[in-house]
C-alpha cells in the first residue's frame, strides 16, 4: 500500500494530508457552532495554528513517554528518544498518541482563550462537536501507515496487513481487525450526538457540559476498543491508554452529575 507521492523534491504522505483533511474539517464546524452561538467565528481560524500546535506537542509526547509495546519492542522506548532527540520530529512515521494531542490542543486553547479574554468553557463546548469530527476523520491515517489493527479474524469486514507490518509473533496472520475502523466510527457517532445535545437541550446545558459529554463518550469507546489491540501501551502488566480513559470517562461522569445536582438545588 502507498504510503504518499512524490511532488518535485518533496513526498508528500497520506497520513499526514488526512490529518489536515481532520483539523480543517473540524474548524469548519467549529466556525459553524461559533456562528450559531452569536460568536466571532474568526476565532476559530485564529485559534487552529495554537491547537494544531498543542496537539502535535502533546500527542508527540503522549507517545515518547508511553510508546506502544511494538514501538517499545523495536526499541523507540523513552530512553532512545531522550538520547536521540532528533527522532522526535519523525512524526510520519506514526507515534502520535490521542490522549495527549486533547491535552494539548485543549492547553493551548485555553492559552489562547486567556490571551484574547474569551470565555474558555464555552469554546471548548464549540470545540467538542469538532474534535471528534476531525478524530474521525484522522484515524484514516492508521489505515494508510496500516499502524492501528486489532487480533486476527476471519469476520468479512477484516482488512489484510502487508507481513512488514504485522506485528511480532503475528507475522504468519494476514487478516486483522479494522480498529482504526471502530474508532473512526465511534468518533463519528460521538461527533453526531454532541451536535444533537448542544442543540436539543441547549437550555439545560450548563457551559462545558458538551466538552464534558465528549470526555465521557470518548474515553468510554477506547476503554473497549483498547480490549482488541495488540500493541497497547504498558506499564508492567497494565493497559496506560485503557486506565487512563476509564478513570476520564468515570471523573467527567461525575462531573457532570454534581454540576447539575448542585444547580438544581439552587
């Protein structure tokens, strides 16, 4: 599978034209859901160099400090990147980890925010919807690199993996799971119902709720999906990426419940 062109001196790579096909989707429909709210829409495009910026910052890191069990196999651990810190610029060859691109993209928005004194809950809530858009979309890179796949299976919607992609002790199996697939489609269902709650119950939301729900569905989707992958990211025995978005998922559900059960006995 072709991972990109060559345009005069430069290759250009699939995965990195996918996830700017994301991130300029997703300001599409953060202009659109500012528009709506009564806000400078302009915004959005300010704010998208810092949040893009945040986000390959902290996704970059997310990976260098807790690298998947294949990377870390094939020794990109966190010791080879603090002695070799050129490598931390080879983002195309994959090693860019979600959890940390939101911590990093909701950082420099809040940076940002603070900078042009706007009001930080109520553009992280217009960013929600947004950024599990441009999640969706992003996770076509995996498929390109042919990077995020579950265990082998025979179920018709199986994708085949090149051998020099497979990873070890897999290398005789052809077939996997699509996972980038599943999450692409969580993504976008979680995308979907954001869209639907910031508008059917705009008048019982309190501001951050939205991003609060996506802290919530998000996390939930890739505390199952995290069940299916061959190459989590581990400390010891235990799945980093699978606790952390459990403990998100359970912290944002009762943040949600207290904010409302404190305004109701108001």
């Amino acid at each position: 599978m072709p991972v990109g062109f060559q345009l005069g001196p430069f290759f250009i790579r699939f995965y990195g034209i996918i996830l700017m096909l994301g991130a300029v989707a997703a300001a599409f429909v953060a202009e659109r859901e500012a528009r709506r709210r009564g806000k400078n829409s302009e915004y959005v495009w300010d704010a998208l160099i810092w949040v893009l910026v945040g986000g390959i910052l902290g996704a970059r890191l997310w990976h260098v400090f807790l690298p998947s069990s294949a990377d870390a196999a094939r020794g990109l651990t966190t010791q080879f990147y603090l002695t070799h810190p050129l490598d931390l610029l080879s983002i195309w060859h994959g090693g860019l980890g979600i959890p940390g691109a939101v911590i990093g993209g909701v950082l420099a928005l809040f940076i940002f925010c603070r900078r042009k004194g706007l009001v930080f809950v109520e553009w992280v809530d217009i960013a929600a919807p947004a950024l599990a858009l441009g999640q969706a979309i992003g996770r076509w890179g995996n498929y390109v690199n042919q990077e995020l796949y579950g265990y082998p299976t025979n179920l018709p919607w199986r994708i085949f993996i090149d051998p020099k992609n497979r990873l070890k002790g897999y290398e005789e199996q052809a077939y996997y799971h699509p996972l980038f697939l599943y999450e692409s489609i969580w993504n976008f269902v979680n995308f979907l119902i954001l869209l639907v709650v910031g508008r059917r119950y705009a008048d019982r939301l309190i501001p951050g709720d939205l991003f609060l729900i996506y802290l919530v569905i998000y996390p939930l989707g890739r505390f199952i999906l995290e069940y299916l992958r061959l190459d989590a990211a581990r400390i010891g025995s235990i799945n980093a990426n699978q606790i952390f978005m459990l403990a998100v998922a359970l912290i944002s559900l009762a943040a949600l419940i207290l904010r409302h059960r404190k305004r109701a006995t108001i």
